[in-house]
C-alpha cells in the first residue's frame, strides 16, 4: 500500500509525468509480483493440506486410519462427535422440485403399500 502511496504522490508531483516516477513504480510493480507468488505458494500449501487429510485422496493419513479402523471405534467417534441431521425423522423427505410434474410418480410410491394420499 505505501508503494502505490508514493507512486500517485510523484504522479501528482510531477503532474502525471511517469518518467520521473520510474522508482516508485518499479517497487510497486516488485510488490504486487512478491505478493502474487506468496498468494499462489499459500495456495498450494492449502490445497495438498486438504488433499492430506482428505479421505478420497490417495496417501491421504485419514484413509489410513479409517481402513485400519475396527466398527466399534468408528461408533465411538460416531458418540463423541455426533452429525446433528443425521438419523432424524424424516430420513427421506420426499419433495417435488419444480420441473417434476404433479402427477408423475417420482418417488415410486404409487404400488407402495401404506396409507393412501
């Protein structure tokens, strides 16, 4: 920010003459590209971060863990951080989005036994 500063400070200086300003530009122009490579390296870092602990990714620790992991202490996970959605009537909520039509069987409740609506 103090670059782009100086560089409109010398703009205006020197009414909007750029050869006197070549400076203060070179140093924005070394900020902007220093800060464009540390953005894309932050990226990077960020992105093999999740990759690592991804489950679907391949020498992803997660997946190692969860293949070597017994059903009772998934359960225990399961207990010790519960999905608060998840398991709650109703399980499978039936609804009609807007480009289905009303009289078509969407859900295949039709033959279904059950109570009629």
């Amino acid at each position: 920010m103090d670059e782009m500063h100086h560089l409109f400070g010398c703009l205006k200086k020197w009414e909007y003459d750029d050869l006197h300003c070549k400076e203060f530009n070179e140093a924005l122009q070394r900020c902007v590209t220093e800060n464009f490579v540390y953005m894309e390296a932050q990226r990077k870092r960020i992105r093999e971060g999740e990759q690592k602990f991804h489950i679907s990714s391949e020498g992803s620790e997660v997946k190692e863990h969860a293949e070597r992991m017994s059903l009772k202490e998934i359960n225990t996970l399961f207990k010790k951080y519960p999905q608060p959605d998840l398991g709650k009537p109703p399980y499978n909520f039936h609804q009609r989005m807007g480009h289905q039509p009303y009289w078509g069987d969407q859900f295949n409740l039709k033959y279904k036994r059950g109570k009629k609506s």
